[in-house]
C-alpha cells in the first residue's frame, strides 16, 4: 500500500496538532496534499531542504489566494478557468479548497456543473497530470493491488463512472474522470472531507463514442463498451476490490447509463455504504426544493400534483422520493398525484412498451383515461391538464421540451406553479427561466439545474435557485462517515432533503429561489450531515454517538496549513 507521507499528530506537551512528514525538499513541494508553497515558513524550509527552493517571501494564506486570484482573472473562458483550477489542485490542494471556498458562487460552476461538461468532452486534449484511479478490463484478477496503488486514510468517499452518460452529453470514454474529481473537489470544499479520503475512479470499458475512437489524442481504452454479463462480473470484482482495499468506504455510483444505474444500485446498496448521486441526490434536491417552495407557500407536501418529464435514473428516483414524502405527510392517494412522462409522452398503464423501470412507475388507467387525443400517449400539455399538475419537474435533457401551452396551463392550475428545469448542462434546460416567469405572468416559482441570472419581469427581479446536488451529497457523505453508517437508506436521503429545505431562508424565498445560495453550501453540508447521521442511528444503520452534532463538527476539515514537523 502507497503510504500519505504524513501522519497527524499532537504534541502532549503544548497540545499543538502538527503534520509529521517524511517528504523533503523538491518531493514535499510536488506533494499536492502536503505542498505550502511560498508559505513555508522560514524553520519548515530549514527542517525539510527547501532553502534555495522558494523565493524570499514567506507568504500569508491569504496573499496566495489573492495571487490564485489575479491568475484565475486573466483567464477569458470558463474551460481555461477550469484547467486553472485543476493545476492548482494538483499543486497545492490546501490552497485550492481555500480559493474554492472563499469564492463558492464563482467556482463551484467551473469546477462542476455546467463547465466540468466541456472539460469532460476535451479531456485527453487538456489532460496534464493524472488524478484518480483508471480501471480496465487488462485489470481483472488485480483490481485490489490497482487500488492499493492510491494512499488511503481512514474511511475514504469513492466517486466512479463508467463514463457512459456524462451529465447531459453522453458517453465520454475515459474522459469522465472529469465528474468525479469536479464531485469529490466538492466534497472537500462544502463538507470538509479531508481531501486524502477521497478517491476518484474511472471504469474505462470502452465507450461508443466513435468521435473519440477517432481521435488520434484519444487517452482511454479503443474499444467499443464491455456488455452484459462481462460488464456485470467486472462490477462484482471491483466492488470486492473497494471492500477489500477500503473497508467501511462510501462508494457514490455518478453517471451510470439508466440501464446500469438501477442495477447496480439494488445490487450492491445492501453490500457496502453506497448511492448514485443522480437517482437518489437528485431526487433529494428536487424533494428538498419542493419542501422550500411549500413552505413560503403555506400549503403541504401531500397536496401536491406533480409532473416529471424523464423517465430515466434521475426522473424514476425522484418519482419515488416525492411518493415517500407524500405518504410521509399523510397522502393516501399518491398514484393519483405523481405522473412521469417519456420521449413518447406520458407513462402509464395503458402501453404495452413499458420496461421493467417504468412499469412500476406507470400511471394506472383509471386515473388517466381520456387524457390524450386517443392516438397514442398523453403529451406534456395534456398531462398537465389533466393531473391539474402545481409542479413540473424536468429531468430529460431535451430543451425546450417545456412548451409555452404547458407553462401556460401550469399558471391556470394554481396561483404559483413549481416549475423545475433541471437538466444540465445549461444548454439542455427545459425552459428558459424568464419564459417561464413571462408565460405565467411572473407568477412561477422557478428553479434550475445550472446557473442562470436573475429575471427582472414587470419591475420585479426573481432569482433563480439552483436546484444543485452539492446541497445534498457532501452532507450526505459526511454524515455517513462521522456515524460509520453500514447502509444509505431512503429515509436518510428524506431527512437530507427535509435538512436542505429548512437552509433555506426567508429572505431566499421572498427573492424566488427554492434553494439555498452557494454560500451556504458549507453550513447546508453540515444540516445535512447532522439530520442523515441522526436518520441513520435512528434506522439502526449506524451506532449511537451521543452528541451526534458535535460527531459531525469534528469529522469536518479546513483548509489551513497545519505546521510540519520531520518523521
């Protein structure tokens, strides 16, 4: 196993916790977990050989990232904003979480979604220095010695992909590694998870993307995807390999095909502490702004009439987490109040085209009788009509697929439509925020899966939550670590998304948005964290710890420079 080369410590005589490293010189100062740069101080340059190595100055955390700053500024677009962000992480990562930190509402766009999506596309083009774990066929029968490779302290959080259907473009090959780097990056930032515990991982089996098979630049596996019962058996061995390499790990499933991210969800979700992200976090997060937006309207969770266009991973998860709040709030009749539609429009009973997936999910024929024109299934317009819908979700990576007749019936349902667009990346949203406000007469509570700019609208401004899964996964992940939850259950992704509702201001709701600021990232991780630990001792997946806040509160790391002493 690849040793940290540090080790924290407590002097028992001043109680002053200190670093000890066995790194020197030119080695310690390529060690992004460990490297100060031009803020070693003077006896650290003594004790490690780096007289020499430095410049004069011993700068201030905070005069670096003023420099980490002017750099960033002379960058002209968002991918070059990213490629600066990832060399800083690869040369001194204390500095980029604080950089990240102390700039949440720039960053977290750059480093995640939507410019994480170009990134991902240009991948071998702009890669410069490996990051993460890569995972081929060739590593059958070794897969443990692969992951033994990576230092591993403590419980780590494992972010992998199969890269098969990144955000909103498809499959990337190997360069999906992009999500969970830009995802773990968050981890460490909003949750303060130690930054040596997380452990990004790409599956590289192939890809079908023949635009990348072609690239002579190309740095993945060239080859199309691995299928079947391979692929399912090569799921199984990597999953022993992280048991076996990381014991007690959290494992998050990002970007899986749908046909994938189910199956491999209910196989391994009672085998070791996992999720996915886009079935589960993001039904948190559409759940969590739900909850908000009820709340600032005076109504309930149980009245609720909703409509999801995508009827994929993310669509079927948060059918099934807005059911659980429901029925937690006392709806009987949820079947009569939740509707899913696909590229053929609504799913219901009455097709015969349905798979597994989407039978469970179905409309019974009952409810739905007479709601299309009888020539095939009912469309967005006729759905909406017909459930009389107060909120439409969207999760199908289709823009525009929110018509302005079905915006428009959504205002004729009730006085404030929840309307939902929530694809990423910006491009792929379903409704453009100010059409949706314009076609309801101002009267939307809007909310998206990117960023977008206020809308001012007949005097008024609105502003735009985004409806972020950071709000979720990093509470998530930290919440499961600081309790040693053995499960992630659907009633602690209920307790996160009730947690997220509660971040959410007043003032936030005034202002339109059903979600909280970036800002409050870090404080929303640890609401989060506190209400799934406690869900999770509740549920008997984890052990009592007594002050389950103060558990949390000390599992948490900041990013500051510790001082070193030499091993």
């Amino acid at each position: 196993m690849a040793t940290l080369g540090f080790r924290p410590a407590v002097d028992p005589e001043t109680g002053e916790q200190h670093l000890v490293v066995d790194k020197r010189g030119i080695d310690l100062l390529k060690s992004p977990l460990l490297n100060k740069g031009t803020a070693f101080p003077l006896e650290e340059r003594e004790a490690f050989g780096l007289w020499g190595l430095l410049p004069d100055h011993v700068s201030t955390m905070e005069e670096q990232v003023s420099r980490a700053r002017y750099q960033y500024d002379q960058k002209t677009t968002d991918l070059g904003r990213n490629i600066h962000l990832n060399n800083l992480l690869d040369r001194n990562e204390t500095l980029f979480y604080r950089f990240v930190l102390d700039h949440l509402e720039e960053t977290v766009p750059i480093i995640y979604t939507p410019t994480v999506a170009q990134a991902c596309s240009h991948w071998s083009r702009i890669f410069r220095r490996a990051r993460g774990i890569y995972i081929t066929a060739g590593d059958r029968g070794r897969m443990t010695t692969v992951l033994r490779s990576r230092p591993k302290w403590d419980r780590p959080v494992i972010v992998v992909t199969d890269n098969e259907r990144i955000l909103g473009i498809g499959d990337q090959g190997a360069g999906g590694m992009g999500i969970p780097i830009g995802k773990l990056a968050l981890y460490a930032a909003t949750a303060g998870i130690h930054p040596a515990r997380l452990v990004p991982i790409s599956l590289d089996i192939g890809t079908e993307n023949e635009e990348l098979l072609a690239d002579p630049l190309y740095l993945g596996v060239r080859d199309h995807r691995m299928r079947g019962a391979d692929y399912e058996s090569f799921i199984a061995e990597f999953v022993a390999a992280v048991q076996e390499a990381y014991p007690g790990a959290l494992l998050q499933w990002e970007d899986f095909a749908n046909r994938t991210s189910f199956a491999n969800l209910e196989a391994y979700r009672d085998v070791l502490p996992s999720f996915n992200d886009d079935i589960q976090g993001t039904a948190a997060v559409a759940v969590g702004g739900i909850l908000a937006a009820t709340r600032h309207l005076g109504a309930r969770m149980r009245d609720h009439r909703v409509v999801i266009v995508g009827a994929g991973s993310a669509g079927v998860g948060i059918r099934d987490l807005v059911v659980a709040a429901m029925r937690e709030d006392g709806a009987a009749d949820v079947a009569e109040r939740v509707f899913v539609l696909d590229s053929k429009g609504l799913v219901s009973q009455q097709r015969a085209d349905l798979g597994a997936m989407k039978q469970r999910v179905a409309a019974p024929a009952a409810v739905v009788t007479g709601w299309g024109d009888g020539a095939g299934p009912a469309d967005l317009e006729a759905v909406v009509r017909g459930a009389r819908a107060t909120v439409l979700i969207g999760v199908s990576g289709v823009a525009g697929v929110f018509t302005e007749a079905a915006v428009r019936q959504m205002a004729r349902n009730g006085p404030h439509p929840i309307i939902m667009p929530m694809s990423n990346p910006t491009s792929l949203t379903e409704v453009e925020p100010e059409w949706a406000l314009r076609w309801t007469g101002g009267s939307a509570v809007v909310a998206t899966g990117s960023p977008f700019p206020p809308v001012s609208l007949d005097g008024e401004v609105h502003v735009i939550g985004q409806a972020n899964n950071v709000f979720v996964f990093p509470g998530m992940g930290l919440g499961v670590l600081a309790v040693g939850a053995r499960k992630v259950t659907e009633g602690m992704f209920l307790a996160a998304a009730h947690a997220m509702s509660a971040a959410v201001s007043d003032d936030d709701l005034k202002a339109g948005s059903m979600f909280p600021t970036m800002a409050a990232a870090p404080a929303t991780a640890t609401a989060v964290a506190v209400a799934v630990a406690g869900r999770a001792i509740e549920e008997g997946v984890a052990d009592p710890v007594g002050d389950v806040e103060a558990v949390v509160a000390a599992s948490r790391w900041a990013p500051h420079y510790l001082p070193y002493r030499p091993a």
